[in-house]
C-alpha cells in the first residue's frame, strides 16, 4: 500500500484538454495533438511545458503570436487548414524558440514585412496551399536559417520561385 501510495505521488498530475491528446512526437518532444478539435484559439489548459503543438483543421481565424507566449520552449505549431487570413507582425521576438511553422492550407493572400519576426529562430516554414500573391523584400528578414519547405503530401510550395531572393540563397 505504502509503494502505491508513493508512486502516486511521484507520477506528475495530467489535465487532460477535451479534444486533445498528449504524447511525444519523434525525438521525444512534449506535444499535445488537438486535430479537427473545432478549437478557434489555445486551450488554457495546456501545459506550458509543452513543445510541440498540433492544431490541424480547426477553426482558427488569426494567428496572435503571443497567445502561444506561456509555451516557453515551444518548438513546433501546427496550424495546417485552419482559416488564418493574415499574419501580423510583431516588433519583439515572442517565439524565440519556435523552429518549426506550419500554416498550410489557410487564408494567407499576402506576407507583408517581418510577418515572421516573432520568431527567429524559425527553419522550416510550410506555406502550400495558400493564395499568397504579395511578398515584400523583407517577408523573412532575420531568418538565417529558414527553409521553405514544401508538403510531403501536397508536392510543391507556392514560393519556388522566389526563395531565392527573399532568403538570401
């Protein structure tokens, strides 16, 4: 009974979030997977230690950089299919650990400058999907090490043709 009780203990509570399932992605992150969960914004119950966020086909309508500021290491946001109509740039890094972005499949027409300044430490960037007819000199200044990456399933991204250019390649 005393071994029982300790182990009860020991284990860390978990608030599970409706919609949501916790688990670890493949290097063994912290991720809460919240796929077509009807969610228009983050759940305030999820833990900020997590790390990774999966958001797919939900219902978001716009992105605010700092409703993710309490995931402190947060590594990776999923926002593929949601109905996110623009991207608003921020004058501080609020993200500065965020290196994986997916916003696939959203409302996205333009990426006006520093959209992504919020995050710097940024690598990979999905896009495909997206009607984006305007880009500026400076969409992705500051990221360094940014790759736009195209969608295993979709094939191509929409910015081929100008990567180059805007990321310094």
């Amino acid at each position: 009974m005393h071994i029982f009780l300790l182990f009860a203990l020991l284990v860390a509570p978990v608030t599970a979030v409706p919609g949501c399932h916790g688990d670890r992605d493949k290097d063994h992150r912290r991720q809460e997977n919240c796929t077509a969960a009807g969610f228009t914004g983050i759940p305030a119950e999820l833990e900020p230690a997590t790390k990774v966020l999966l958001f797919p086909r939900n219902l978001f309508s716009s992105l605010s950089w700092s409703s993710f500021q309490i995931f402190t290491e947060i590594y990776e946001i999923d926002l593929t299919g949601n109905k996110v109509p623009e991207l608003t740039p921020s004058s501080a890094p609020i993200l500065p650990s965020l290196s994986v972005l997916r916003l696939g499949s959203n409302r996205l027409t333009s990426l006006p400058d520093g959209s992504f300044s919020a995050c710097p430490a940024l690598t990979e960037l999905y896009l495909e999907g997206n009607a984006v007819v305007s880009l500026s000199d400076n969409t992705f200044s500051g990221l360094s090490k940014l790759e736009v990456r195209p969608s295993a399933s979709k094939g191509g991204c929409m910015l081929k043709d100008v990567e180059g250019s805007l990321l310094g390649s």
